[in-house]
C-alpha cells in the first residue's frame, strides 16, 4: 500500500523550511559547532500490545526475539516498567505529555464504546490530546530537532498539529503482503534518518502490531506451528510470527543507525502502550491482561539504550511508568525540563547512569469505564498494591515483593494497609480532577445488558476552542507521588485542595 501521510507536500516542506530555521537559531547549532560531539538523536520505538513476557530477554521461550534482546544487551532494561493505562489511547497521550490520563480526562481508547443498563454511568470523557498540551515533539521542535511520526496515532487529531514535521501512516486496512505495514513504516523510519543522519532528529516509530487482528505471511506462521509451547504458555504461532515481524524492524532500525555512522549519538528506547492481550498471548506469571489493572494490563518492556551513559546488558528495578519518558527525553537530550507540563513524569536519566534513585513512592492507574471488567482504579505504593472495583464496591490488596502474580488477596487479612491505600487512591484522585463513575438511577438487575456500542468521535476534536471542559494542572498541588502507607496511617499526607 503507496505512503498515505497525514499532512501535505506544502505541510512537509513548510516544516522542513521551518525547522532548518529553528536549527539554526538554536543552542544546538552553537553547541554542534563548538564541540566534537553532536546533540543527541532519539529513536522511540512504540509498540502495540506488546506484552511484558513477549521477548526473550523477558522471559519468553516461544517468542523468537533475538534484535530487541540486543537492544537490551547494549543498553539498560526496567524490569518494573508501566503503562500508565491498560489501553492504548490514555497511555498514548501519557506519553506525548508527560501526564496521567486521568488528569487529561482520556481515559480509555478512542472513541470507546458504551455499555448500556449498567450499575454504574461512566464519566464525559475528553476523547483527544488537546492542542494546548506542549507535546515531547513541540519541545524539541522548538529547540531546533527535526522531528518524526511513523505509524499508529489514535489520541485524536493530527500529529503534524502537536510537533511532528513528518508524519506517514497507513490505516489499517489488511494488507496481507505487509501485514500490519510493519515493513512500509520501517522503510520510512530508514529514511527520515537518512536524511536527517547530519542534525540532530527525534523519530516515533509507532507501530500497529502486535494488535489484533492477529494475521501475518503464511510461510513465517508455519515455522511456529510444530514449536512446543512456552514455559509460560505461550503457544499462539500467528502471534510469535507477528512478534518476529516486530523484532526484524528493530533490527533494521538499528542497522540503518551503524550504517549511517550515528550509532554513538543515537539513544533507543522501546515500549508498549500496554499489556497483552490475553487471548493473543500469554502474561504468566503475571495476572490478568490488556484493558485490566492487574500486573498482566500495565506491566510492559521497556529498554533504553543511550550511548556511553547506560551499562550494556543492565537492568533497573524502580517502577517508572509512561508518563516519565517525556522529561527523560529533554534530559538525554540536555534540554530544559518542563515540569509544569509533564506534571506526572519524573527524569529517570538519574537511574540510567546508574546514579540515585528515583525520589518517587507511589503509582495510580484509573479506569472508570466498562471493558473487560467494570470500572476500577489502582495504586501501587512500595510493594503494596490496591486495587478498587467500583461496580461491585470491593477492594483487593496484593503484595508484589511476595505475589507478583496478584494471586493472593490480603483485604482482609491487612485491613489497615488496605485502608490507608484506599484513602491514598481517593485522595490522589480528588486532588487531581479524576472523573469518577456515577451510580445509574435507571439500572434494573432484571434486564440484560447489552453489547456495548462504538461511540463517536468526540465532536469537539476539530474545533477544540469551542470546549469548555477543563482538567486540573496546578503545579502547586500535592498529587501524592511521595504519600505512602506510612504517611497516610500517620496523616502527614496533604489534604487536597479542590
């Protein structure tokens, strides 16, 4: 299928002609010409749906992953890396703004679909990145990078809008000789930095696969067929086929950067927008799956290597989540941080010299829409997790230094904890607007539910002047990062503010 890019050939040149001036104005220029080491290039590499046991570096037996487990031999692996959502849309925007999706009101994929006769109402949801967030793209446009988007989109409007100067994309419409169109974005992502190998460029190569539908060429699927099944269970072939497609764009990726001579200023990072499907792979040990807050929904891959700053083949075991990759962008790069956008993301360029720790406690995840389960949120203080179940109005407590796999609820055994966690989760929640489920007067227990039906876009999209909805972005406020069981039992924990 030919290239099918968001913006046109006056778009692409007017930005080219405007980023070569930004450049040149730019300290980057002046920093490329008084030294022998050049600005920092930053490939990202997006993945769909990829879960946290897909890769061999990972754990996986059954999956063939040989590149990606490179990328993690040359740089450092998060083996506590999170989605900040267990969909691909809230995480998206996290990771274009540095915020949680919460806090922007997009809190599942867009444009959803409602579910009719339920106990519960789900919240007006704002179903699009607003232009008003200063995106990781514009920051680095502004400092004079030229800057790139390759594949799935789906926060909502265009990316050319938000930062990016060259946009490709195809759809997704089946393509059985490029499934996915894994080989049409690679062959973009190898030549945007072709030609851009002599400035400094910032590359999203955000790619479709590994979602469903699961379907890939016949012949890579037959290699799986006969393979005994993983020693987590994974034994889905057209998957492991997908995953191998995956795995051979990142290797060309990061064959194109030697071949061009950039490898020493080229930083690589990898991620999923959220766990795995659970019908499409498997999580084990971890419980639970995409579109759930267990530890199979959030947890996912996530390696950075950065030349000469991480210790090949190390690995990080702080809990870092999406939203903290926007600031950790502008550091690698020695840009100025941003806090009052990226409110939610913290620098973790500490942890990838090895250096410190991470000065955070606590992480939140809320979904407050039907899916696969009924509206819940979670939080994850230490190792003590919580997790609130709106519909039926229970919690579960797990220990994740003791029961990764979520297999043993303390509620009751640990009601002081569980407590102290709940009222951390509500607090964090108030303090940062959150929108919450509403009891359903109209419920009747008597009638069926019916199938959930696709909703529309949200009609204020294109015209985002006219929205008066507003979220909560008061730099001041205390959202809880540092609260703890401790702080809570204690009351040390500020109070919110609105």
């Amino acid at each position: 299928m030919p290239e099918q890019p968001f913006c046109s050939r006056r778009d692409v040149l007017r930005g080219a002609v405007a980023g070569a001036a930004a450049y040149a104005l730019s300290p980057l220029a002046g920093w490329a010409a008084a030294s022998a080491k050049r600005p920092l290039n930053i490939v990202f590499i997006l993945i769909d749906d990829l879960g946290v046991m897909d890769l061999g570096v990972q754990g996986s037996t059954y999956y063939q992953t040989p590149n990606t487990d490179r990328l993690a031999a040359e740089g450092m692996r998060f083996v506590n890396g999170y989605a900040a959502h267990p969909v691909c849309s809230p995480t998206r925007a996290s990771l274009l703004t540095g915020r949680y999706p919460h806090r922007l009101h997009l809190t599942t994929y867009i444009p959803g679909a409602k579910a009719d006769n339920r106990r519960l109402i789900e919240p007006d949801w704002i179903k699009y990145t607003r232009y008003s967030e200063t995106t990781y793209a514009e920051t680095f446009r502004a400092a004079g990078y030229r800057t790139c988007h390759i594949g799935k989109w789906h926060v909502g409007a265009k990316p050319e809008l938000q930062g990016f100067d060259v946009v490709t994309t195809a759809g997704y419409k089946k393509d059985p000789d490029d499934p996915w169109y894994v080989d049409q974005y690679t062959a973009a992502a190898e030549k945007f930095m072709t030609d851009n190998r002599d400035r400094p460029f910032l590359l999203t190569l955000s790619h479709g696969t590994v979602h469903v539908p699961l379907y890939e060429r016949d012949e890579k699927i037959a290699t799986y067929r006969d393979k005994p099944a993983g020693a987590n269970g994974q034994n889905n072939p057209t998957m492991a086929a997908m995953i191998e497609t995956m795995d051979d764009s990142v290797g060309r990726v990061l064959a194109k950067i030697k071949e061009l001579g950039i490898e020493d200023s080229t930083a690589v990072v990898f991620f999923s927008d959220n766990g795995g499907l659970s019908t499409a792979t498997s999580n084990k040990p971890y419980r639970g799956g995409k579109s759930l807050l267990y530890e199979g929904g959030i947890r996912v891959p996530m390696i950075i290597k950065w030349p000469g700053v991480t210790a090949p083949g190390s690995t990080c075991d702080a809990r870092v989540i999406s939203n903290d990759l926007y600031p950790t962008f502008l550091a690698m790069a020695g840009l100025p941080l941003k806090p009052a956008q990226h409110l939610d993301g913290m620098d973790l360029t500490p942890l990838l010299r090895g250096k410190g720790q991470l000065d955070r406690k606590t992480l939140y995840f809320h979904y407050p829409h039907y899916h696969s389960r009924a509206p819940h949120s979670a939080v994850i203080s230490e190792n003590w997790k919580l997790i609130r179940f709106y519909h039926q109005d229970t919690v579960q407590l797990f220990d994740l230094a003791a029961d990764p796999g979520e297999t043993s609820d303390l509620a009751e055994q640990k009601p002081k904890i569980a407590a102290a966690l709940d009222a951390m989760l509500t607090r964090h929640l108030s303090t940062i607007g959150a929108q919450l489920p509403t009891p359903n007067p109209d419920y009747d227990p008597d009638q069926p539910h019916r199938k959930p039906v696709r909703q529309k876009h949200d009609p204020y999209e294109w015209k985002q002047e006219g929205d008066t909805r507003t979220y909560v972005t008061d730099p001041s406020l205390d959202y809880g990062q540092q609260w703890t069981v401790e702080t809570m039992l204690s009351g040390q924990a500020s109070q919110p503010t609105n």
